[in-house]
C-alpha cells in the first residue's frame, strides 16, 4: 500500500508539473484586463484582438506555408535516408552518410542556424543568389534539419518491419519498384504520416533557425511572438498559446496514433 | 540488379540535398572562422588571395582570442555548468516519473506516457513563456508565497540563473523520460522482485538492480538533454537576467551585434568539435558495430 | 521419373568470413518431398533461400526442370516460397493476400475462382475477409501455403513450415501437408531443425552439418544404417558404443564384453550404433550371459512412457538406454529400478559407423 501510494503521488506530482504552466497560460488568456497579471474578469477580448491583429495572422499563415512545404520535402528525403540505412548495402562514404543524416539531430540550433545563414551569404556572394534570405531560404533551412527527425523514425520502423515480407512479395512475382510501392511504403505509411507530423510541428515552432535565415516579408509566427514576449507579457501572445498548445497537442496525439511503434 | 534504379535516388538524393545545404554550411563556417577579420562587407578577408600570384590568408587569430578571453570562455563554461545542473534535475524528476510509468499495468502505462510526452509537442516558447507568467512580481507563485506567509514581499524569481534552470528543466524533461521509459520498459520486472526475494531491500534493489540496468537509459537521456541545453538561447534570453553569460548569447551577440563574422564562426566551430563531433563519432562506431553483429 | 528436376551443384556461399555452405550438391525428384535437416547454424535455411533466390551463392548452379534459374530474380523464378514467419502482408486481408501472386496477369473474374478453389482446398472459405490479425497460427500458416500454391509452382520451399504451430496443432498439419503434397504432386523441399518432422514429411532428407550434407537418404535408411556418428546421435536415440579389433572378435572396454559383427571391418578401432529398442532385456534369472553380443547391468533410471519403458542400464562405465515395449497387461517386463537384467541383441542391430 505505501509503495503505491508513493507511485502515485510521484505520478501525479510530475504530471502537475509538466501542466500547470499550460493551464496558467490558458487561464490568463481569459483575463479582461490588459495588464496581464491583473485578473479583471472572464473575458474574450483577446482572442478578438488576437484575430483582428493582422501582423499575428499574416505570421501564422507564413508559418504554416513554410512548415507544410518543409515537413513535406524533409519526409520525402528522410524516408530515403531511413530506406538506404535499412535496406540498401552499398552507400558510398557510408560514415559520412549517417554523419550527414544524424549531426543536425544534435547540433544546437544555433550553430545550424549560423552555419545556414553564412552559406546563403556565401552562395549570393558567388552566384547571385539567394539575393536576400526570405521565406525560400526558412524553407531550406528547415527542411536540413527536419530530415533527420523523420529518417530516425523511419529507420526505426523498417528496422523492426520484417523483411520477409518484402521476400514474399518478390517471391510471389513483383519486382523492387513494385515491391516498394505496393508492400513497403504502404506498410509505413503509418510511419511515414507520423514522421510528417513531427516535421511539421517542428518547423512551426522553430525560432532560432528562422531568426537567422528569415529576411524581409518572412516573418514566421515564432518571430512575432518572440519580439512581443522577449521584454514583457502580451495579453494576446496568451490567447494565442491558448489557441496554439491546444492545436499542438491535437497533431500530438495524432503522432502517437501514428507511430504506433511507441507503444510496443 | 534490375529495377533497382530507385535504390540510386533514394541514396543520392538526401545525400546531394545535405551535402549542399548541411555540409557546405558547415564548411563556410570554418573558412570564415580561420578567414583575417577585416571592416567592410562581408566584415572578412578572402582565404584565397590572387592578387600578387596565388596567397593562402588564413589565420587562427580568431581561435586564439576567445580562448584567450575569459568573457567566451567564461560563458562556455557557465554553458556547461548550466546544462550540468538541468540535466541532473531532469534526472531527479524524470528517473523516478519513468519507473513509476513504466512499472505501471499497460494501458495506463500508454496514456501516462502520452500525458507526458504532449506538454513537448507544445510550443516551445510558450512554455517557456508561461514560466515568464508564472514567477512575474505578482504572478502566482509570489502569490502562494505570501498568502502562506512564508514572505512579507513579493520575490525577484526572475531574470535570474535559477529561473533559467526552472525554464530548461521544465522545457527538456520529456527529453529525459522517453529514452529512460524506453530501457526501464524493456527490463523484466521479475528482476526486482527476484532482488527482492534474494533478500536486498528496496534502497538496495534499486542500487544493485535498478540503477545499474538502467544506465544506457540514463546516459541516452542526459545527452538529450546537455548537448542542446549547452547552445540553448532562447530561455536564458527570456527567464534570464545580466547575472550569468551562457554561450549561445554570445555567439548571437558577436555575430549580430559586434559583427564579428569570423569570431562568431570561430565559436560556433569550436561548439561543434567540443559537442557535437564526441557523439557524432561513438554514433557511427556504435551503428557499424551493430550491423557488424547483425547477421 | 524425373530424378533431375532440381539440381544442386557445387553451391557454396560465404557470409563474410564465414562459410555457411561447402560445394553443396543434390539432386531432386519431380513430387518428391524433400526435407533439409539440421540444427541451427548448419546452412539449411541459406541453402534454401539460395533456392528461392534472395542469396545468390558464391558459386555453383541451381538447375529447375532443365533451366537454369542461378542468377533469376525471385520475382523470375517458377518456384515460390513459404516462410517461416508466413510473412503475410498485415495491410491486406486473407482474399488480398491470396490473390496477391496472380493479381497482375488474370481478370477479376479469374482471381475470384482461383482464390476460391486454393481456399476451399485448405478449407479456409470462411476467412477470405479477415484480417491476417484476427487469423490463429493455424490459419495463418494456411493462407501463407494458399498464398504459394495458387501460383502453381513447379517447386515449393517451406522454411519450418511447421515450427509456429503448437504441438497438437503440428501433427494434424504435418498429415495434412503430406496429403496435399500427394493431391498436388509439387515438389515439396522444406527446412527443419525438429528429426521427427523431417521423418515423417520426407520422402528423401539430407543431414546438414556446418554447411556440408552428411548424407542423403530416406527417412528409414538414415534411422536404421546412418553413415556418420553425427547423425546416429541426431536421429533418434542411439547408444554409441566404440570398439576395437581384439583377435578374432571385437572389444569394447567401455562395456567390458566381446561383440560379433558379421562384417568385415577397414578400421581396428571404429564406432558402432546400438538403437535402444533392438535390445532385448530380460531377468537375471532367465537366461544365462552368453560372452558375445550380450551384457548384464543394472536398472539405473526408468522412465514409464505408455507404449514404452526407457531404461538407463548400467554397465561398467557405460550407461546405455533400451526401450522396452510394453506388449502385455502384467508387468512381466516391468523391471524395477536397481535391479539386474542381461540385455541382448542380435548381430544384424549392430551398425557400423563410417566416421
């Protein structure tokens, strides 16, 4: 009785831990007033504010574009890493490979950041171009550093897939290409959604990588935010986390339904 | 082998698009970074020179003066003590938080698990943000302290390194968990009850037993954890005050504010050797060892 | 018949540094069924997997009804192959799987006949919508077999076809495989680590050992005259006994007594297999211990089996295991443990063993 008593109080201490901040945000987004820390009274002001604030919104939709885009590249070349890594023999340079393809997992973004913006100066310097950094080089950059995410979701999941099963499927009369579109990509598929999701959610909630490849007109919605927030409060910026956490959460739980191979 | 041609694309792809976008980067920063730093835009001299026939013009000034500097290195070292202390914290909560979870029966075990890792598919920087709101003057946590009574007037708990430590711990716990749910997961429960009836008491199973099976888990998690908490900018810049420099800030100042081109990639280059290359290298050895003793 | 329908010849294959088969040759017969017997790591699944051409080896030919398929493709090759796992496609339901080999070149019409007459032939009718997850072991080893054998092939390969059943299960499918092998006249080579399966599948099976056959024979021949020391153990229970040349006769000093062998032998010292059950055990008091081909010892060990005792019988430094049939009501030939007992054979059980 006492060790489940302590289980559960761990439990449900931790729990509280990870979501009191996230109920306190939502809380104040409800708040009237405009000093933030003051509660005033229930209200929907912000969120009103927030929808006719046309900086916020233009921002959102920016992000949005650049995370679909980006998640949609990087998947396309993250399923061909996790593919090559599992299924293929022979990959020249094999070490540099894996180098490439797991080294932005663990760079800190900063130095990605840095490195992405010193190149497209670099590139303008010698072709002409980019001729300023915008939306297209936010794209580039996100898509480098999303691929490894979902390649390693993708290398886990055909580590696990049984290759027999591509044998059979061989066995039974279909060539490689065949094989791949009719037994493998639509046995990840699941996996392969997943990794989309991950991408995306990602670039969306990139600010630092942006911050340094963003450039005129590419304002992304962690930017805006960031120079609101940086100083002070901004009884918007709650309603927006309000709104923002609870859309996440949802492409969350989505994951999870996906990739099912956390579960076991 | 026929029809095999889309193995060629599949490899050669990725690999063109990180080569050009991931590897050449890299590599521009350690040009600029062993480049004379000069005014002017771009605010460096070329490393090939041709004027007078062909010069080579490369320099490790830029190495030598922030290793030379306490105010770099000063703040690569408060970086490291940082991430030290998040990862231990992380550790402290997280380790007790995974075994619970994963010594759970499996259906509750799955939706504590998403419980936990949700928080991390939120924003970022809202989270963050919402620490902001939290220990403000007169945000909730002063409030609890004085109706308690245990202060008279409303704590600084902001703009300060304890409330960095607060905000990573916070931000980067999930981080800790999922990797050591994942080895705690795998091991046999039987084994602690084994411990048990070979007569060691619950300090002592968790010491001889628990702790030491469970130490990939640990050490997997706490590189999840240091590495990016080491170039982490974002929460000293909104938690933290003047009181401590950390490493990331001052690669973003010497780079947007002193435009020191060269000195920020000398930086930067030197985060990538000192972090990132240790794990990128074991991880290579580690995957050649395992498809060695695959067949 | 056709004795060369499949041929193996000179196949070896290396993984590495390591050689997983040796100049491997076999020849196979037109509805022959045939099992590759061997314990892990003996080159009997490589061998197969050679076969349905997903390794290619390193040298060597595979020939199938006079072609030679060594460098098709497996999508080329007029064989197919059941695995071990069934590796059924999970995206797919049971009529999807089945009529997954024949999808490309019939019409719809002729798909939905086709799956119906392969699943009436396994009496899996009922199943043709389910999920590959809803199926029981049974069923599932079923629709992988329908899955191969709607392709009519003029060969199937079967890696343990048997080995993820439970044990009840097994005997019923292993008579119902022999059946339909008979029914369809295919050529059946299947892979097995379990002897009593390989027995009574195989109409011919091969031993395998570290990447080499030991000997290729019918189930009967390899139990009763097995060549090698290796398989004499493997098959069966056998008590080995070693011999050497001692004058006229043969003696071995494990046992203490001279044995008569009605063969001339190569070898002054050499190996000789006594199968349990050709030993005949009687009381002490019946029958005196003549010198040759018999032995007296004592019950060490007994274990009742139904239709059978086992006893361990010792004898000097040897233990030696006999079966006993239990013909009779009364416990006539029910000996105690501890007690004294003379075993004996005739010569003709004795079998020489070459290696």
């Amino acid at each position: 009785m006492k060790s489940s008593l302590i289980k559960s109080t761990v439990i449900f201490l931790g729990l509280f831990f990870l979501y009191f901040p996230i109920l306190v945000l939502i809380f104040y987004s409800f708040n009237e007033n405009k000093r933030v820390m003051v509660w005033k009274g229930f209200s929907l002001r912000w969120y009103n504010e927030l929808f006719n604030n046309e900086q916020i919104i233009e921002a959102f939709i920016i992000s949005i574009k650049i995370a679909a885009l980006s998640a949609t590249f990087a998947t396309i070349l993250g399923v061909m890493i996790g593919y090559s890594l599992v299924r293929i023999r022979k990959i020249p340079f094999k070490s540099f490979y894996i180098f490439l393809s797991s080294t932005p997992l663990v760079l800190p973004e900063l130095i990605l950041g840095l490195s992405m913006l010193l190149f497209f100066i670099s590139l303008n310097n010698v072709i002409g171009f980019p001729s300023s950094r915008g939306q297209l080089t936010i794209f580039i950059s996100h898509v480098t550093f999303c691929i490894a995410f979902v390649a390693i979701i993708i290398q886990a999941r055909l580590t696990d897939f049984n290759k027999n099963i591509e044998e059979a499927a061989m066995d039974l009369g279909y060539n490689y290409t065949k094989v791949l579109y009719k037994i493998t990509l639509p046995i990840i598929l699941p996996s392969i959604i997943a990794g989309w999701l991950l991408a995306f959610t990602i670039s969306l909630d990139d600010l630092v990588v942006a911050s340094f490849t963003t450039g005129p007109g590419a304002n992304t919605l962690p930017i805006v935010v960031f120079s609101k927030v940086r100083l002070g409060l901004s009884p918007e910026v709650n309603a927006l986390s309000a709104i923002l956490m609870f859309a996440l959460i949802i492409i969350g739980l989505f994951y999870f339904y996906f990739n099912k191979k956390f579960k076991h | 082998m026929k029809n095999k041609l889309f193995e060629k694309y599949f490899v050669f792809s990725p690999y063109f698009w990180l080569v050009l976008f991931f590897f050449i980067p890299l590599a521009i920063i350690f040009k600029i970074s062993i480049s004379v730093s000069e005014w002017g835009m771009p605010p460096y001299q070329d490393i090939f020179l041709f004027d007078n026939g062909f010069k080579i013009n490369t320099t490790f000034e830029n190495y030598v003066y922030i290793f030379s500097d306490y105010y770099y290195i000063g703040s690569f070292v408060n970086s490291l003590i940082l991430a030290l202390i998040s990862t231990f914290f992380c550790l402290l909560i997280g380790f007790p938080l995974a075994f619970y979870i994963a010594t759970s029966n499996i259906r509750l075990r799955n939706i504590l698990l998403v419980l936990v890792v949700i928080p991390f598919w939120s924003s970022f920087l809202l989270r963050v943000y919402a620490w902001k709101i939290i220990l403000q003057n007169n945000g909730i946590l002063n409030v609890i302290l004085l109706n308690l009574g245990i202060t008279s007037e409303p704590l600084q708990l902001l703009y300060n390194q304890y409330a960095v430590i607060m905000g990573i711990v916070y931000t980067y716990l999930p981080l800790m968990i999922l990797p050591l749910y994942g080895y705690l997961n795998k091991f046999d429960l039987n084994l602690i009850e084994a411990s048990k009836d070979l007569g060691l008491n619950r300090i002592k199973t968790f010491f001889k037993v628990i702790l030491p099976l469970s130490v990939p888990g640990i050490v997997a998690g706490s590189l999840l954890v240091f590495i990016p908490v080491v170039g982490e900018f974002i929460i000293p810049e909104m938690l933290g005050g003047s009181d401590r420099l950390y490493y990331g800030k001052i690669l973003w100042e010497e780079f947007f504010v002193n435009r020191n081109w060269p000195g920020a990639s000398a930086l930067a280059f030197s985060g990538i050797i000192i972090l990132v290359l240790p794990i990128v290298i074991f991880q290579i050895l580690y995957s050649h060892w395992s498809q060695k003793n695959e067949i | 018949m056709d004795n060369n329908f499949l041929v193996i010849e000179n196949i070896s294959k290396s993984f590495g540094d390591n050689k997983v088969l040796e100049n491997i040759n076999l020849n196979i017969s037109k509805s022959e069924f045939f099992g590759l017997l061997g314990s892990s790591g003996s080159g009997k699944t490589t061998l197969l997997r050679i076969l349905g051409g997903f390794e290619k080896p390193d040298t060597g030919r595979v020939m199938l009804d006079g072609t030679d398929i060594t460098n098709l493709e497996p999508f080329e090759r007029p064989l197919n192959y059941m695995f071990q796992s069934y590796a059924l496609f999970p995206h797919l339901n049971v009529f999807n799987n089945l009529a997954f080999g024949i999808k490309e070149n019939f019409t719809q019409k002729e798909i939905e006949i086709n799956v119906r007459n392969i699943a009436e032939l396994l009496s899996i009718e009922h199943l043709l919508n389910r999920r590959i997850k809803q199926l029981s072991g049974g069923e599932q080893q079923r629709v992988a077999l329908g899955r191969c054998l709607i392709k009519k092939p003029k060969l199937l390969l079967l890696d343990e076809p048997l080995a993820a059943l439970d044990k009840k299960l097994r005997s019923k499918t292993q008579l119902e495989l022999t059946t339909l092998q008979k029914k369809l006249k295919i050529t059946f080579v299947f892979v097995t680590h379990d002897q009593e399966e390989a027995m009574s599948l195989s109409d011919r099976m091969a031993i395998m050992k570290n990447g080499l056959i030991l000997e290729c024979s019918s189930p009967e021949e390899i139990y009763e005259n097995p060549k090698s020391l290796y398989t004499a153990n493997f098959i069966g229970i056998a008590n080995i006994i070693e011999i050497y040349k001692k004058g006229e006769n043969f003696y071995s000093d494990d046992l203490g007594i001279n044995f008569k062998l009605n063969k001339e032998l190569k070898n002054t010292k050499t190996n000789i297999l006594l199968r349990p059950e050709k030993i005949k055990i009687q009381s002490i008091n019946n029958l005196k211990t003549s010198s040759f081909n018999s032995f007296s010892g004592e019950i060490l060990e007994k274990s009742y089996l139904g239709s059978f005792t086992r006893y361990e019988i010792k004898i000097k430094n040897m233990i030696i295991s006999v079966l006993d049939q239990n013909f009779n009501s009364n416990s006539n030939y029910n000996f105690p443990k501890g007690e004294k007992v003379i075993c004996s054979w005739e010569s003709e059980s004795i079998k020489v063993l070459e290696d």
